[in-house]
C-alpha cells in the first residue's frame, strides 16, 4: 500500500485530506444500514491518505455526504446502484466502473454500458492502476 501512496503523490492527483478513524467507522455503519457492503480494508487506508482522488478524467470516491469536491461512495452507489447485493463501486473513468465484490474478494473493472467485467484484481494496486490508467514511469 505504502508503494501505491508514494506513486501517486508524484502523480498530478487532485485529493483533499485524508479521513480519521472515527469518520470511517461512523460511515461503515451508514452503509451496513444501507445494505450496501463495508469498504474494504485497502481501501479505507488509502482513504486515510486521500479521501478521494481525481486524475486525468477519473475519479476515486471518498467519503464526502455533503457533496462538494469529491464524490461520496454512499451517494455514488445510491445514484448507480450496482447490480448485486455484494458490489460497492468505488470509483469511474470515462468508459469503465471501478468495483468491490465483497463476496469474491476481489476488485473489478467493469464496463459502463454493458456492465460485463473486464478485470479482477485481487489487489487494489492493480485496480487503481488499471482505471486511472497510470503508468508511472511517464510520471516520474
């Protein structure tokens, strides 16, 4: 993980600051009373980093219920619900939607329009990768 914070802080993210364990906790139990499955334990210490991230027309929600700057993963996935029980999407680009499936454990890059999934990853470094469409070495 700590690989994956220091490669995109040499990126040109756009973030805001990260959250604190109290606003996690707090917001797990908002989405559990949602029915909506828990962030998953990579993604909420990447949230600890950076509550949200914008870059090159793709986006990383954060926890944001206001709705300012960044999107928020609650009001997202209430707007474009997934399409089972066990999804939580977590992010966007122009064409692909970035996914948790709690049930395999994995992340996923699924397609917008016909919703068919394109990747898994049992990482998030590799999702991350794949929908920010970053390669590091033209960043550096």
């Amino acid at each position: 993980m700590q690989e994956l914070i220091n490669n995109l802080l040499k990126t040109n993210i756009q973030t805001s600051q990260g959250l604190n364990t109290a606003e996690l906790i707090n917001y797990q139990k908002t989405l559990y009373e949602k029915n909506l499955p828990h962030i998953p334990k990579e993604y909420i210490e990447l949230l600890h980093h950076f509550n949200g991230i914008v870059y090159n027309g793709a986006y990383l929600f954060g926890i944001n219920p206001l709705g300012d700057f960044f999107l928020d993963i609650l009001k997202e996935n209430t707007l474009f619900p997934p399409t089972s029980e066990n999804m939580l999407f977590l992010g966007y680009n122009e064409y692909d939607f970035l996914n948790w499936n709690q049930q395999e454990q994995t992340y996923q890059i699924i397609d917008k329009e016909d919703q068919e999934v394109l990747h898994s990853y049992p990482d998030i470094t590799s999702a991350i990768n794949c929908l920010l469409r970053i390669n590091y070495e033209w960043n550096i």
